[in-house]
C-alpha cells in the first residue's frame, strides 16, 4: 500500500505524523 512515506498526504505540507508513519509504526507493532 504506502511504502514510499506519504503518497495521499505530503509530509512537507502536512506538520503532522502523515498517515504513512502511523501504518507503519502500526505495522511494526
């Protein structure tokens, strides 16, 4: 799915853990 690090959300533009960190902390988890 979201790999790269941010496709719908740019972390440059969004201050906020983008929704890729989130999935991926969750994954790791």
């Amino acid at each position: 799915m979201v790999g790269s690090g941010g496709n719908f959300l740019e972390p440059e533009r969004v201050p906020e853990p983008t929704p890729c960190q989130f999935w991926r902390e969750a994954l790791t988890y």
